[in-house]
C-alpha cells in the first residue's frame, strides 16, 4: 500500500496505517470500470492513489451528469459503509490509475476501533457533500465556458496535465451538449489554453484556464484545505 499516493491514507496515524496495509489489496482502476451502482450495497472502499472516480447521477431520459470526483485527494466507499451502506450514485473510474482496496466491513472495524480514523473519514463525506452542491449550483447558474475551465482544473489537479478524455465524455459528464463543448475546446485552443485531439485533451496554459473558470473550484479546494490544512501529515 502506497501510503503517500493517498492524501488521506498520509494522514493516519502510523498504528492504524500499519493495521490497513495488511488489508490492503492494490488494484488498476481501468477507464471505464462500474464501482457501483445506485443502490448497490458498497462491500469495497477504494483509495486512489492516481486516476479519477466519478459520481454520476444517471436520468430517467438516459443522460447523465456528474456531481463530484474522487481522486488520490480522497477515497470511494467509507463513509458510506460506516452510515448505511447503500451507494447514492452511478460509480466509474474516469481515468485509469492505481488504488488501495479494504473490505467495506474491515473499514467499519476500524472506525469503531480507531475514532481518529473515522474523524478522517467523515471529514472527507464533508467535503465530498460541499462539492456535490457547489457542483448543482454551478450547473444551475455558470456558463458552458466556465464549466468547462473548471473541469479541466480539478482534472488536471488528479491527474496532470494530459487528459485522455473525449469532448463527448465531457460533455456528458456536464450535462450539455456535445456541440456545447466542442464550441468551447475551439474558443480554448484558439486563445492558447488547451490542445485537443480525438480523445485527448492537452492543457497548455493553465493561468489563462484559471481566470476563464468560474469560483466553484477554487471554492471547492479551499474547503478541503480548510478541512485538511496543507500543513498536516
């Protein structure tokens, strides 16, 4: 278990890290892999170590939108399996990576064994809530545009600057339509922010993305930080 790779995981105290590395299995999250459906009963918790998991809302009309991502900043699954074990969402890995595994009951033993330990997750649930509303009040009230340069910072801060993501994808996972998006990738290669190819997305400048984007992911990261400081672990 990479300890390191995990945020959340570089903040356990060294007793309970060591009690989960001998849990601990290590998997490759592939692009595109179902953690979970919604409703499912969670019986793995996963944290990151690198890629992306996305929490989609999936609509009766067939089209889905994105609420949060998980990334090696957090974890899928605890906080759900010490409440009441049902996921709330469509779960997919939307970049492939690495991550640490535990059985959903083993992390329960844990929380109710170590009271720090569930501190740590519960203030990650916290943060995982005030990013799915700061997401449902952007989408209600920000341009395309914006969203869209606020999707590329949070993608570039979990998985860099590359991103192997189409402009369909995108645009599913934001809700709008394919032309929407591709309007936008025209406007930001033109001014020199992104390249884009099929299925892949290159950021070039990443100040001019910052002040194109809206305050939502700004808002979101302080949040962590002020549930996390920088300064800790």
């Amino acid at each position: 278990m990479r300890r390191h790779e995990n945020s959340l995981l570089s903040r356990i105290d060294p007793a309970m890290y060591d009690e989960m590395a001998r849990h601990a299995v290590v998997v490759e999250l592939v692009q595109g892999d179902v953690l979970a459906e919604a409703h499912d009963t969670i019986e793995k918790v996963y944290f990151p170590h690198a890629g992306i998991i996305s929490c989609v809302v999936e609509l009766a009309g067939g089209g889905v939108i994105e609420t949060g991502m998980i990334g090696r900043d957090g974890e899928f699954g605890a906080g759900l399996a010490l409440d009441d074990k049902i996921s709330l969402n469509h779960v997919a890995v939307q970049v492939g990576g690495l991550a640490s595994t535990f059985d959903a009951k083993f992390i329960v033993q844990l929380a109710e064994k170590y009271p720090g330990f569930r501190r740590v997750m519960m203030a990650y649930e916290h943060f995982h809530l005030a990013q799915v509303q700061q997401t449902a009040a952007c989408n209600a009230v920000h341009s395309v545009q914006a969203r869209t340069c606020k999707w590329l910072l949070r993608m570039r801060e979990l998985a860099g600057d590359e991103l192997n993501v189409t402009q369909q994808f995108l645009a599913q996972m934001m809700g709008v339509r394919r032309t929407s998006v591709t309007g936008v990738a025209i406007e930001l290669q033109k001014a020199g922010m992104i390249s884009h190819s099929r299925g892949r997305i290159q950021i070039l400048d990443v100040e001019k993305i910052r002040r194109w984007a809206c305050e939502c992911h700004e808002d979101v990261r302080q949040h962590y930080d002020r549930l996390f400081p920088p300064s800790v672990g």
